[in-house]
C-alpha cells in the first residue's frame, strides 16, 4: 500500500505541468514531508504562466486553492476539461497551494512560488568590525527575501534560497597545527547583512546565488573587500613524563602524581596571536597566580606536593580578544617511602627479585646495602632503581643484609631509614622450600 501510495505521488508529479513557461524551466523542490505538502514549483514570473493536469483514470479532477488559511477553508478553482486534460481557467497562480483530487486517489498537495516577487539583487558588501572577537557582520547592499509558503496546516515556513557565503578559516587537525580551509555557510534569506563568527586567518569573502538564479544560469555574487583578522584561538597539550609505576597519576586530568612530576606543556595559536603567556596558578581561578611564561613551549618539573592549575592564554596586537586554552590541573601527592626487608634473587625471574623500595615524590633520594662484615656491595640514588642480588656480578650468598636510605620528600618530610634485607634463595619446583646458600658466590 506504500508502495502504490509512493507511485501514486510520483506519477501526480508527472501529469501536472506549466504552460507559457518562457525560457527558464520550473524548478521543482520536494518540501519535508511534515508540511504536508508534495511539491513547491519555483516559477521565474507567473504572469501569463497557466497550469494542465492529465488525468491517468479518465476521471475528472478538481481542484482547490488557498493562500495562507487552513486547508480546511479551500477556494474552488475553475479548470476546463476536455475528457483526459484539466486546465486552470484564467487563475493567477503565484504564491498559492493547491490541491488536485483525481477519483480516490490520494490528493496532491503543492505550492506555486512567484520568483519575480522575491527577486536577489547583489551590488555590494563590506565588513563591521563593531565586534571583531566573536562576531563579525557583514553589510550587504542589495536583496534576497525571504520566500515564503504555508503548509496544509496554514503554517508559514520560508523556502531555502541557499545563497552561499565562501571565505577561509583555520580549522584545528586534532594533532598539533592549525590547517586553512575554506569555509562555505549557507543563507535561506539575506535581510540587511549577515552574520558569522570571525574569521582566524586574513581571508576574502564572496556571496553567491541563490540556488535557483543558478539553476537558472543567471546567478548573482559579490566579492567583499579583503579582511584582516583581528580573532584568535588556540590550542594546547600537556605530556607527562612517564616514571614507570611509583609514578601514580592524578585523578581529575590525568596529570601528576609522585613528585618530581615532568611536563612539557605546549600552546599552538592562531595567526593573529601576538601576545601568549602559560600561567600557572594554585586555585582554579587564578587569583593566585604563581609563575608565568611568555612563550608557546613550557617544560616543567613539579618538585613540591599540592595541588597545582596552568592554562595558556593568547591575545592580539590590540589585546582586545584575549582567549583561554584548556585548563589543566596537576596533583603532586605527598611523600612516602617504605622499604621491603625480604626478596629472593636467583629464584624465580620477575618475581621478587630485585629489591626495590615502595615511594611517593622523593625529590631526593640515596640508598646504601651493606653485607654483615660492612662491606658495601650496593649503592644507588634513583628510588626507581633497585638491587638484584649480585656483587662484583655474581648473587650474593643468602642471609642478611643492610641498607641505609636517606631521602626528601617533595612536601619537605626528611627521610633517613635502616633495615636489615634477609635474601632467600628457593628450589625450582619447590616453591616455599628454603635452598643452601649454595646458589651465590659473594658475600
């Protein structure tokens, strides 16, 4: 039923046509379906233009028309009919909906648009300047009104002219650069002017149309006198260091964790930018700001424990656009540092053989292990480093050990710890079973 329904609408389409049409052809627009409406023929000038419908079934059709009432109030059109064609007697047709009823088929509902009416005249545009950071109007001199029509309802909707404004942005790639590209925005109507966000680059602009004066090969356009921007934008990264597992990071964005904590953040702005600074701030508003860097590129080692905010911020030559980046927020997490007293190196690989401490923002850190006769036989200063057993190269002999620790922490905790290490040694395939001792050759 659909399907007939569908067929039935298309072949309405066929049988209507336009006579004394002159040289430019009608131009048919499919409407939303929810206008109720099937078609909106676009005619260059209705005067002397009549209207002719072929009957498929032999029946008469009648024909109703209105102007911008309900439906439900039509006004009886007159129509000749000479047994197969049924043609409009004397009837001004421009701006009016009609419906055609054939028999029991489904009615067919269009509307008649007079382009002669609403014709598009462009002479000239030229550029307000008035808000040069977020909206930039350009002034046109000439026309283009709207063209409206009525849905079966009786509600008023404007058909699209589609007049096309063409100029050049920068548009951000998602990666690190701003690309130019060009831009077209699209107008159903031009009153006095037309407004847009501004450009990011020096561009020119030109107005072309409207669709149907070009379908018709007579289009209009007008080029605008070349711009110079004055808008900015920006984008910006931040890339953390990455210190491997002792180095937890923050919740909110990701960024931070145990101190020293690495970034390198980076600003990419738009050509306009002359002025740029990253500032970094201890509150979300920056009413606390701490430090500032004029440049794009800014790389920085947290090294106290808190809570820390930076964003970037660019401006151009008048510093009348200034423009704000992604704020980012960086947790430091207080110190801590805990020492294991067991491993078993020589053992299982990967599994508790290596003796490494447990920490959190050391900014300072120095280990020392001794054996039981005071011989030093390990020595490091980075916390993430750690002893796997071995002097001279060859495990050491099971027992205990000893270590000395010092250490700052980046929330200013002094640490100086000592301990005793006892390595155990295991037999393959027998886990949890105590080896001789036999598996070293050192201490």
């Amino acid at each position: 039923m659909l399907m007939a329904a569908a067929l039935a609408l298309l072949s309405a389409s066929a049988q209507l046509a336009f006579t004394g049409i002159g040289q430019y052809p009608v131009i048919e627009v499919t409407p939303d379906k929810t206008t109720g409406l099937d078609k909106i023929y676009v005619v260059y000038n209705t005067q002397g233009v009549g209207m002719t419908y072929t009957s498929s079934t032999g029946d008469r059709p009648t024909w109703t028309s209105y102007d911008s009432h309900n439906w439900n109030y039509p006004d009886t059109v007159s129509a000749a009919w000479n047994g197969q064609m049924s043609t409009l007697l004397s009837q001004d047709i421009s701006n009016k909906g009609y419906k055609i009823q054939e028999g029991n088929d489904s009615p067919f509902y269009f509307w008649v648009v007079n382009y002669a009416d609403f014709p598009m005249e462009l002479n000239d545009m030229s550029c307000n300047n008035m808000e040069p950071c977020h909206l930039l109007t350009l002034n046109i001199d000439g026309h283009a009104d709207a063209i409206p029509f009525y849905t079966i309802n009786g509600h008023r909707q404007v058909l699209d002219r589609e007049i096309k404004l063409t100029y050049n942005t920068l548009v951000w790639d998602d990666s690190t650069h701003w690309q130019e590209a060009v831009t077209v925005e699209s107008f159903a109507a031009l009153d006095q002017g037309v407004e847009i966000t501004p450009p990011l680059c020096n561009t020119a602009f030109l107005l072309t149309g409207d669709r149907f004066l070009e379908e018709w090969g007579i289009g209009e356009s007008v080029e605008g006198d070349y711009y110079y921007t004055q808008a900015v934008d920006c984008n910006t990264t931040a890339v953390q260091e990455d210190r491997g597992n002792n180095n937890e990071k923050g919740i909110e964005s990701g960024l931070g964790g145990s101190a020293p904590v690495n970034i390198v953040f980076t600003g990419y702005p738009t050509d306009a930018v002359v002025y740029r600074v990253w500032e970094m701030a201890t509150d979300q508003d920056f009413e606390n700001v701490i430090l500032q860097y004029n440049q794009d590129e800014v790389d920085y080692s947290f090294t106290e424990a808190g809570t820390y905010y930076m964003r970037y911020m660019v401006d151009n030559a008048s510093g009348t656009c200034p423009t704000y980046g992604e704020t980012y927020t960086i947790t430091v997490s207080e110190s801590e540092l805990v020492c294991p007293n067991i491993f078993s190196p020589g053992s299982t690989e990967g599994v508790n053989d290596i003796w490494k401490v447990s920490y959190k923002s050391l900014v300072e850190f120095h280990c020392w292990i001794f054996n039981r006769w005071g011989t030093l036989v390990c020595e490091f200063t980075d916390p993430g480093s750690g002893w796997d057993g071995t002097y001279h190269g060859k495990l050491v002999d099971t027992g205990v050990y000893y270590y000395v620790v010092t250490a700052l922490g980046s929330d200013g905790v002094k640490y100086k710890k000592r301990g005793d290490i006892t390595i155990l040694r295991y037999k393959k395939g027998a886990s949890g079973t105590s080896g001789n001792g036999s598996g070293g050759g050192g201490y």
